[in-house]
C-alpha cells in the first residue's frame, strides 16, 4: 500500500499545503479536500503546496494541482508550488504547464514573495 499524507497550516495570511509521498489516483482526493480548507479560509494572501516530500506523481496528481491552479485563479488568490522536483518536474516541464505555476525551492523563499 502507498504512503501518502497531507496536512495544512495558517502562516500569517499564507496557507500552507504540504503533501508527503505518493500522490496517485487513490490519494487525490485528500489533496483536494486540504487544498479545499485553503479556498475556504479568510481569504488567504497566497496558498502555497508544498510537494517537496513527493516521491510519486502520476497524471491524476498533477491534474489535482491543475485544479488548484485554475481554483486559485477563479478565487484571485495566488497559488505558489514549493520543492518541484524529480518525476513532477520533468512532467510539468515538458508539458509546459512549470511556466504557469509560480515556483519557489522552500517555503520561506515562498513567504517571502508575498
């Protein structure tokens, strides 16, 4: 069985969603239920998801955080991605789709842009 856990919390206005191993079809939806408390916060300056922790990203996961992306849009709240790397980055990369995410290597460099 694939580990996989999400947690969030309140920075200041900033809503942090961090994800922790494999981000597949089975585990989407606990992503998309603590991105959920992001949106429905006292409007949050900025929601960054933290996916450094990642191990595993398919499809499903990364269309997750396609629907945060265009949630945050509709919403006008900014949404940043923090530890891009391995599997999700080379997908994100070569679809195109790396240039519409803000990106940051840590949550404190991601704080900083606020």
């Amino acid at each position: 069985m694939a580990f996989f856990t999400v947690s969030s919390s309140l920075l200041g206005t900033v809503f942090v969603v961090r994800a922790l191993g494999e981000l597949d079809y089975q585990h989407s939806p606990a992503l998309r239920a603590e991105m959920d408390k992001a949106w429905a916060a006292e409007t949050p300056s900025m929601v960054v998801a933290d996916v450094a922790g990642l191990t595993f990203c398919d499809s499903t996961g990364v269309a997750e955080l396609i629907l945060a992306l265009r949630r945050s849009r509709a919403l006008g709240i900014r949404l940043a991605l923090v530890g891009v790397h391995g599997t999700l980055e080379r997908i994100l990369t070569i679809t195109g789709l790396r240039a519409s995410f803000e990106v940051f290597t840590s949550v404190e460099e991601a704080l900083q842009k606020t």
